[in-house]
C-alpha cells in the first residue's frame, strides 16, 4: 500500500519579501557590462568583415604597409616640428624687429670720431638702382638658386656637403641668403644646434612674409662689411670713396668677396687678400652663367684699389655696438634721434686689449684647445675704456663680454668672501678645510685633499672650495647673490647652495664691474660707456657726471680693507702669479669651471679693473687650461703696458701699494714674447691735429735763417727797453 504524497502546507498569509537592494544593482551592472562588450564585439566584428574588401595579399601589401608606415613617421615627425618651431614662432609674434631709427656718431674720451652706428631708413639703397652687376657678384657667391628655393636650398647643401667630404674640412657652406638674413636679424653668431634650427625656421617665415626682393634688399642693408661699416651702401663710402650705385665691376667683386669674411678680406687691412677674393667672386660669376670670361677679363687685369685708410685705427665694434645699446637706453625719451656721443674709450687700450688676446690665443690656442676670448678693462671712475667681445668681429659679432653667460668659477669667491667680511671675519682668522656636506652635496677641493686648520686668507689665496662653501652657508646665499647684484652684477642670480662655487652665470663685463668696487674703496662702480651725448649744434643732452646716480658705498671700510689685503697675496703667493706687476703690487682672483670650459682671471689695480675669459662657443671643454694660464697671462701683459706714462693710484688700505721701481720680480712666461708699448692717443681732436701737422710742413719747408740775422734780432731784443713793474 503507497503512502500518500504530503501536501505542502500553503504559506501564511503575510507581507512578500522584496531582494536586497544592492543585488539589484549587481544585477544591473552585470548586463549593462555585458551588453557593452557584446555590442564592441558585434561592432568590431562588423568593421572586420568590412574591412575584408580591402585585404591587399602579394607584392600589393608591402606599398600598403609602408604608406601606413609613412603616415605614422610623418605625423610624429609634424609634432616634432611643430615643437622645435616654437621660439621662431616666439621670435616672429610681432613681425620683423624695428630697425632702430637713432643716428650715432661716437668720439672718443679724446674727442676722435671712432665710428658710426644707427642708418637712417631714408638713407638705405632700393635694390633696384644698385648695380647689377654687384648684385650678380653677390648671387654668384653667396647663393646661386636665391630665386629658385624657399629660404632652405637642399640641392645646395647636399652639394656644400659634397665639396666638404672630398676636401676633408669645410670649404663651402650650405646656408643661404636668407638663413644668413635671419641671422642677422633674429639670432646671434653662436655655434650651436638649437640656433641652426631656428635659422632654418626663420628663414622659411622670411620667405612666406618678405618677396625675394625685399629678402635681398634687407640682406645688402644690413650686412656687416668690415671696417666699422654695415651694408652694401656703406662699405661702398668707406672702401672707394663713392656712392655704390656707381661702384664699376672690379669693386662690385671686392665688396661682394666681404660677406665671407669681412676682416680678413678688407682692402685697407690687406689688399692683396681682397684682390684675390675678388677674383674668386669673378670666377663664380663666370661659372653661374652670369656673366663669360671675356666680360671679367678686364676686371681681372685691372682690380679695385681701396681709398688709402692705413693711418686709421680698426673701429672697436664690440665697444660701439654696446655702447650704441646704452645710447637707445638713455635716449628712448628723447625727441631727437640724431646724436653725438662722446665715449669712455682709450684706443690706445683697446688696441692693447685687442693685441694682447690675439697674441695669446695665437700662440697657446691649439695647444689648450681655446678658440675664443673675452676681455673687459674699466677705469678708476667706472669708464669702460677697452671692451674685447671675440677674437674676430668680422667673423662673429656676437659679444662674449657683455651677452655670453658663463660659470665664473673660482673667480666669483669674491663675493663670499666679502660677505664673510662684512659679517665679521677677518683674513687672519682660522678656519677648518674638511669634508662638508649640504644636503646631498658634497664638494671638493682641486685635487681631492683639506688643508685643516687654516687662515681665511691662505683658504682665498689657495681657492679652497670646502671653505667658500662653508662661508656661504654661514653668512647665507641668498645674502651672497644680494652683495654681489649690490657691487654691480646685473645678471640675475640663484642663491642656492652651489653659488660659492660659481655655478651661477654671469658676463665678463658684470666680473669687471663686481670688481672694481675693490680699488674703489668699498664705492659703488658707476659702470658706463657713454661720457656724454650732445646734438651735432654742440647743445648736451646728457652727461655722466651730471645724471648719473651718485657712488654710494657698497661695502664698509673695514671689509674693504681685509679684502684688499688678501687679493694681493693671490698673485703673490697664490693662484695667479702669472699676474704680478712690476711697477704696482695687484690684487685679483683666478677662475676655472668644472670639466675646463671657462678659464677666468679678474684683477685690479688703482689704475684700472679687468676681466679675462677664455672658453670655446661651443662649450667644448679646454686643454685642462686655468685661470692662471692664459687670462691671467694676458692680464699681466695688458696691464704692464697699460700703466706706461700714467700716474700709478694706489689700491686702497695696502701697505706699500707701489714699491720702488725694480723690486718686484715679475715671473716670465716661456713664448710670452716682449711686452708691447703702448701708443697713447694725441689729447687733441683730428682737426687740432690736422693745423699743427701743416703747421710743421711749413716749418720744414722755410728756408733757414741765416746766422747773422738770427745775431741781430737776438741783439735788439736784447736792447729793447723792458716795461716797468710796479711793486704790488
């Protein structure tokens, strides 16, 4: 007998139980995520299948694969342009740079017309009326396809690179006009990467803004031409004495043979050189269909003679250049824009100046692997009388001393010590040369060794970097960099924990001017290019001592003192011994930067303040070279002529600061060569000069004076009755 199933027992009536709320939620999200990637799936699967009809098999899909190749390059390679296009975009925001409408003639401190800066827009030559066949030479010479590229000439380059490959070094260069146009107008002469870029991209805007005769036109502008001159038009005055739209064949090709190389080609430096670049010019003419070899015949056996100019000095441009930026400083408010403007520059020390870093990097430059120089000489009043911005402005105008930012190196303790100073040290007290640590930062001394215990004048003298570092932290960076921007520094510096040791970037010039507080006793340097600046009736504008800002003292006697006393022992007994005098006893401080590529020496004495760099463009270090090598070497060699005839000053609080004549041994420098003599110019201006010179023609030419009337006129000046004089 089958049991009966049990019926299950109905629940009891009551309130159903809803699900938890956040299943729900689960629930949901769940077919929400499903049906996602189910439709990208569907979508994708959709997108294969079409793409099916494309499918490219055999030899087809290699072109396939590398046009998808092509187009992914060529979009990075768009972002990258577009990336290193960017400071040419910066630089081109507002156009073309103003051309400055100022008209300068500059004198020296003498009152001797030294140059020109500044062309008025009325005074430039429409390409149109120059001769053609000038602006045929300069085509031929500088850039044959000028109307067939866009600013970048490819077919150029490969060949300039071509020439250079076979005669193993660089003979023929590959920019065209219009990347030298936007040199001149944009960039600086710096060798580098980063400048050959922007060069390119300015060039293109050129092209895109400016028609090919506008290019051309502002290239033959502004152009520097040798012999202080810029552009076609001027160069054209200066060398033949005439107007350029009558310059004939011959001298069309001399000036154009300056663009390569305007000092070294310049026919009143060295006209055999300029006849032979012109008949290189002439060669390039024939060979770019220009013109046929029976056309430059006549030019080759008659070339251009330069108007005579061998009793004129070389115009120091780096000086004018700078000093014509400090005219449009002063001068920005004035009404007038036509000036002249009486300097602080002694041409007889700027050609020492120049001599002295020419010699010197002539005769050690391979062998330190030093190719650039700078120097910056200043005054006891804060003048700046020589200003040596480069080896060769011809080949580059870029200023080293007053735009090149470079470590100083050891040179830039001056201003810890002074701060040290100033705090309430003094040369004598005792200090410990031992490992110190800032934060992560260990320095090191120059040979990985510590004195110990020792004096905070031995430290200076010995350019120990332990105890500058240890200095700065005790009076406080901050307080170093405010000193140091105090003496006249006007590059702006980090005061963080490195600037003991010269890390921060500073020009020649700010070395010059930080200095020159020292023989000034403690004052304030007052640095200036400009005497002053009057208009061509004589009416003064302006003048320095009236309008300068009064000196005021930047470091206390006391400090002034102690410094004093330990930078003379540096080229006594330290560092800088290449540097010692022999008429003054000098104070000074050497400089070389980590891996040797700045050499520095900034010295002084009562007379004048100066500051010496060596390095190469390129930031390649040097041949293990110092600051007391070659700066030092070249500051001793200025300054032994320099104080030639002049009343030697004292440096302040320096027991016996000029000893007697002789007692001073100066160490000699092997290859050093003779010390030069310095030419001091007349203290008279040229028209002075002009009457007293024909005056000493006439003398010369009188017939002379027989003896017995020179008797007689001595007899009655002797029997002459004399004025009486009343007693007072």
């Amino acid at each position: 007998m089958v049991s009966p199933v049990p019926r299950p027992v109905p629940p009891k009536p009551g309130k159903r139980k809803l699900p938890f709320g956040l299943i729900e939620i689960d629930a949901w999200l769940d077919s929400s995520l499903w049906r996602f990637f189910h439709g990208i799936s569907r979508f994708w699967e959709s997108v294969t299948i079409f793409s099916r009809r494309f499918r490219v098999r055999g030899p087809n899909r290699i072109a396939v694969e590398l046009c998808c190749e092509a187009l992914t390059l060529g979009l990075v390679g768009f972002v990258l342009l577009l990336t290193l296009a960017q400071p040419a975009m910066k630089m081109t925001r507002h156009g073309l740079p103003q051309q400055a409408d100022f008209s300068v003639q500059f004198l020296d401190r003498h009152g001797n017309e030294i140059g020109r800066r500044g062309i008025l827009k009325a005074n430039a030559v429409p390409i149109d009326e120059m001769p053609d066949h000038f602006v045929k030479a300069v085509l031929a010479t500088e850039d044959r396809r000028f109307f067939e590229h866009w600013g970048i000439d490819f077919l150029g380059l490969a060949r300039a690179l071509g020439e250079n490959a076979r005669a193993g070094g660089v003979v023929q260069g590959g920019s065209t006009l219009t990347q030298q146009l936007a040199k001149n107008v944009f960039l600086s002469n710096e060798r580098s990467l980063e400048r050959k870029i922007n060069e390119a991209f300015l060039a293109l805007w050129l092209e895109a803004n400016l028609t090919k005769r506008e290019i051309l036109g502002m290239y033959l502008d502004r152009a520097y031409m040798g012999g202080g001159t810029n552009g076609a038009a001027a160069a054209a005055e200066f060398y033949f004495g005439k107007n350029i739209r009558d310059v004939n064949l011959p001298e069309a090709a001399m000036l154009a043979g300056l663009f390569k190389a305007p000092t070294q080609y310049a026919p009143h430096n060295n006209l055999p050189a300029a006849r032979a670049r012109a008949n290189v010019v002439l060669g390039a003419m024939v060979d770019a269909g220009f013109m046929t070899e029976g056309q430059v015949v006549a030019a080759r056996r008659h070339p251009a003679t330069a108007v005579d100019r061998a009793s004129a000095l070389p115009a120091p441009d780096y000086f004018l250049d700078y000093a014509f930026d400090e005219i449009q400083r002063i001068a920005s408010d004035f009404p007038q824009r036509t000036f002249v403007a009486r300097t602080t520059i002694d041409m007889g020390l700027q050609k020492l100046a120049d001599e002295s870093v020419d010699f010197h990097l002539r005769q050690f430059g391979k062998t330190y692997g030093v190719e650039e120089g700078a120097m910056a000489v200043l005054d006891d009043e804060g003048g700046l009388v020589a200003l040596v911005g480069g080896r060769d402005y011809g080949l580059s105008q870029f200023n080293r001393a007053t735009r090149a930012l470079r470590q100083p190196g050891s040179s830039f303790k001056a201003y810890v010590y002074a701060s040290a100073m100033e705090n309430g040290h003094k040369p004598t007290d005792f200090i410990v040369d031992g490992p110190v640590r800032v934060g992560n930062w260990m320095p090191q001394n120059y040979g990985n060794s510590f004195a110990g215990r020792i004096q905070i004048q031995d430290a200076m003298a010995r350019s120990l970097n332990t105890v500058a570092v240890k200095l700065s932290q005790e009076v406080g960076p901050g307080k170093v960099a405010a000193l140091a921007k105090s003496f006249g520094v006007e590059t702006p510096l980090r005061g963080d924990k490195t600037i003991a040791l010269g890390t921060n970037e500073v020009t020649v010039l700010d070395q010059a001017t930080g200095y020159s507080v020292f023989p000034a006793g403690g004052l304030s340097s007052q640095r200036h290019s400009i005497e002053q600046i009057s208009l061509a009736d004589g009416t003064i504008l302006w003048d320095a001592r009236r309008d300068l800002p009064p000196r005021h003292r930047v470091l206390s006697e006391q400090a002034t003192k102690s410094m004093n006393e330990m930078f003379v022992r540096i080229p006594e007994v330290g560092t800088a011994r290449r540097a010692r005098l022999s008429m003054t006893r000098a104070g000074g401080k050497t400089g070389t930067t980590q891996g040797y590529r700045d050499a520095w020496f900034v010295g002084f004495t009562g007379n004048f303040t100066a500051a010496v760099w060596y390095g190469n463009d390129s930031f390649k270090p040097t041949n293990k070279l110092t600051g007391g090598g070659l700066p030092a070497m070249t500051w001793q060699r200025f300054m032994e002529s320099a104080h030639q005839g002049i009343d030697l000053r004292p440096i302040p609080f320096i027991d016996n600061p000029i000893p007697a004549p002789g007692s001073i041994e100066v160490a000699k420098t092997e290859g050093a060569g003779d010390i030069p003599r310095i030419t001091r110019p007349s203290l008279v201006n040229n028209q002075t000069q002009k009457v007293l010179a024909d005056l000493e023609r006439l003398m010369q030419s009188a017939a002379p004076v027989p003896p017995g009337k020179l008797a007689s006129a001595a007899a009655r000046s002797t029997a002459r009755p004399q004025p009486a004089v009343a007693n007072p």
